[in-house]
C-alpha cells in the first residue's frame, strides 16, 4: 500500500493520461511486429519444380517457427471471395497466371501478415535477424531492394518476389488503389510482358513504396538480390543470403526474351562502357557535342533561336530530318565510345 500512495495524489487527469500514454506505446510496438509466417503462391498449369519444393523446404528449416501458408488459385480466390469480393471482378479479367500470382501475393500480405518468398527462392541463412531490424526501427513492410548495374549504387527498383509486412496495413491498400488504376492500358495489347510489370507487377508497388519511405524497410541487395534478367541460373552472390533456382521467370513469353535481349546485350554493355573510367569524360563531351549540333539544327544559318524558327523548325518534314540527323549523331556517339 504504501507504494500506490504516490500514485493516489496525482490528478486524475494525469494519471488518465500516463495510462494511455503506455497503452498507446505498446500499442505502437505491437503495430510493427511481423507474423512469423511464410506465404509462397503457385499458380500455373505445370507442377512444381522438385527443386523449389526444396528451396520451400529450407525456408522451414532454418526458420522452425514459422507457420508455412501455400497458396494456389482455389485458395486465392476463397480468400477475396469471403474478405474482398469487390476485387472479383478485376480478377478474373486477369488471363495470365502470373498476374493472379502477383496480386495473390498482396491480398495475404495485407490480410494475414507474415513473409512473402517466390518458390524459387532458397535461403541459405535465417532472416530474421533483418525483420527483427526493420521492427525495431518502426517498418511496417519490407521489399526486397533490386539492384541495378546501371544506376550504380542508387536503388535500382523494388522486386516483388520477397516482402515481409505487418497485418492489415495501409500500404497494401494504396497498392490495391494502384491496382484497379491500372486495370487496363492501350499498350496491353501489344506486350504481355508489360501487362506484367506494369499491371499487376512491380510497378504497381514502385510508386506506393516511394511514397511511403518512412514505414518501408529492405532486405538489402548486396545480401538479398543475387541475380538480375541477365544473370544465368542459378545464381547467388557471394556471401548472399539466398540463392536463386534454376526453373524461374516461367511467365516469359517472346516479347520479354526481345526486351530482355535489348537490355542484357545492347543497352548494359552500352552504358557500362561509358560510365567506365575515362569514358564518362568522352561521353560527356560527346553529349555536349550532340546538343550543340541539334541546336545549331534548329537554328539553321544565322536565323537564331527565335519563336518564328522554332515554328518552322517544327514542320512534319523538317522534324522527320531533324529526328534522322538525331538518331545518327547517337549512332555515332555509340559506335565511336565503344571504339576508344
């Protein structure tokens, strides 16, 4: 008794408040704690690789405490039928397994909590240590951060084949938003792969991670990210903490091979070499050359840079030969950085 006297003289209205103030508090911590569970989706048309039975079997063993949830196309749909019947609808317009995989993944995310890890992901050491991190520092998600050979050492991107999340948070509604926004696009019907990506794939979560930066954690790239579009199967960094099984990207079609082909042999090696060494000096020079002689384009003899000559600069005709004299100029910027 004698030690809640201190606590009889306060006012009420203090005592009210210290009471909500820790209720608030542990409210918050309990808010931030990820469900140790592990959700893996398949949807296709072929088995599963024994292989990635594998990878899926290693998650259990080096994590003994996680729940495993796999989910398949009955499961996914029983769940928005009994939770979120007014996503219905959008999927099943969806015709392409891999665009009911990739919104699968978000509704058990958001609805249950825990881990997200495509099948083709073996981990090779325990992540919780990277969970316990991001929950110490308040992070509601957590995406896998891509690296890039092209941006150096900014963030590449966000790959959607790993994630972790608290229940019930609003990120994933955001990305719900995201997803009935770009429900369809005229450029659909041209490219399954950028009904992919842009429709139900990682550009759905980019624009909603960059504008949730605070809450968003990652399992960073130098440990997590050990391939890229270009990389051969499988493959793991040194020292990474998972390794990438062979069998994956099994949604690829022609148009992806094409675009992955442009990427890998033209547009990597290109930039590459000139953001090399002395070569970023050289290629600077030659940009600066590039403006120079399409400005001197347009302002054509001594008429200058006026309203009038920009207006006839601006022709059909005229453009189509300013647009040729542009593409050669690159040509030649090209051929010539790849030479020095």
């Amino acid at each position: 008794m004698p030690l809640l006297t201190p606590l009889r003289r306060l006012p009420r209205c203090l005592l009210l408040a210290l009471c909500l103030g820790l209720w608030l508090s542990h409210g918050a911590s309990a808010a931030t704690v990820i469900p140790e569970i592990l959700h893996q989706v398949w949807i296709s048309a072929n088995p599963l690789p024994p292989n990635w039975a594998d990878a899926h079997q290693a998650w259990l063993d080096l994590h003994p405490t996680w729940t495993s949830m796999e989910w398949n196309t009955t499961t996914c749909r029983a769940l928005l039928e009994e939770h979120y019947p007014w996503f219905l609808p959008q999927w099943d317009e969806y015709d392409l397994y891999i665009q009911r995989a990739d919104v699968c993944r978000y509704f058990v995310l958001y609805h249950y909590g825990g881990v997200y890890a495509d099948y083709d992901i073996r981990p090779l050491r325990s992540i919780e240590p990277i969970i316990a991190q991001a929950e110490a520092e308040n992070k509601q998600v957590i995406l896998l951060e891509k690296d890039s050979e092209i941006v150096g050492n900014r963030v590449g991107g966000i790959c959607i084949g790993m994630m972790a999340s608290v229940a019930q948070v609003e990120f994933w509604e955001s990305v719900f938003r995201m997803l009935q926004y770009r429900r369809w696009r005229w450029y659909y019907h041209f490219s399954n792969h950028l009904r992919v990506i842009f429709g139900s794939g990682p550009q759905v979560v980019i624009p909603v991670y960059w504008e949730n930066l605070p809450i968003v954690g990652r399992f960073p790239a130098k440990k997590f990210y050990a391939c890229h579009s270009c990389s051969p199967l499988p493959c793991q960094r040194e020292g990474g903490w998972v390794r990438f099984e062979t069998g994956g990207l099994l949604w690829n079609k022609a148009d992806t091979h094409v675009l992955n082909f442009i990427d890998c042999r033209i547009l990597r090696p290109i930039v590459n070499h000139l953001t090399s060494g002395p070569h970023v000096l050289f290629a600077a020079g030659l940009s600066l050359c590039l403006a120079l002689c399409l400005l001197s384009v347009f302002t054509a003899k001594s008429g200058g840079l006026s309203v009038l000559r920009i207006t006839e600069a601006l022709r059909p005709a005229a453009v189509l030969r300013k647009v040729v004299v542009a593409v050669l100029l690159v040509a030649a910027v090209t051929v010539v950085s790849l030479w020095v």
